[in-house]
C-alpha cells in the first residue's frame, strides 16, 4: 500500500498513479531554483523578524507558503507563521 502525497488517498502497490487526483506515487523531483527562491524570501522573513519587523515577516512567510506549496520552505514558513502569531498575539 502507498498513500498519495498530494490527496492522502491510499492505494494498492499495483497501482502507480492516484486515480482520486493522478499524482504519481513517486513525488516530481523539486524545482531547484523555485527551492532557492523560496529560501532567499525565508531569510528574508528572519531577517526582518530578528529586527522586530514582525508584519513584514509574517507577509514574506505567507508569501513563501502560497507561492512556493510543498517546498521545505513552505513547511518552514508555516512553522514561523504558527510561531510568530502567538508571539504578537501574547
């Protein structure tokens, strides 16, 4: 059995593609570049948190996790944005 990255729908071994929403089970490699972009904004972020700049940092995460879904940034940003929002709501 295999779950689909994408939907969450599981599948048999036999089968290579979802046919809930025709993912592969193998996720596409990630885009290099789309990686790097979304990291440079993600130091950005930090940059601009570390100097209390936190509207200006939640906007560049929010940022990163809409136009960047499924990268490791965007997972990063998110974790940020979870942290940064209790931080200004304390």
């Amino acid at each position: 059995m295999w779950t689909c990255n994408k939907c969450g729908e599981r599948h048999e071994d036999e089968f290579d593609s979802c046919w809930k929403c025709a993912q592969n089970e193998a996720p596409l490699p990630p885009d290099t570049a789309a990686e790097e972009q979304a990291f440079a904004l993600y130091e950005d972020g930090s940059r601009l948190e570390g100097r209390g700049e936190f509207p200006s940092a939640l906007g560049k995460y929010q940022e990163i996790v809409q136009r960047f879904p499924g990268t490791e940034a965007a997972r990063d940003a998110s974790k940020s944005i979870e942290s940064l929002q209790k931080r200004v709501s304390q």
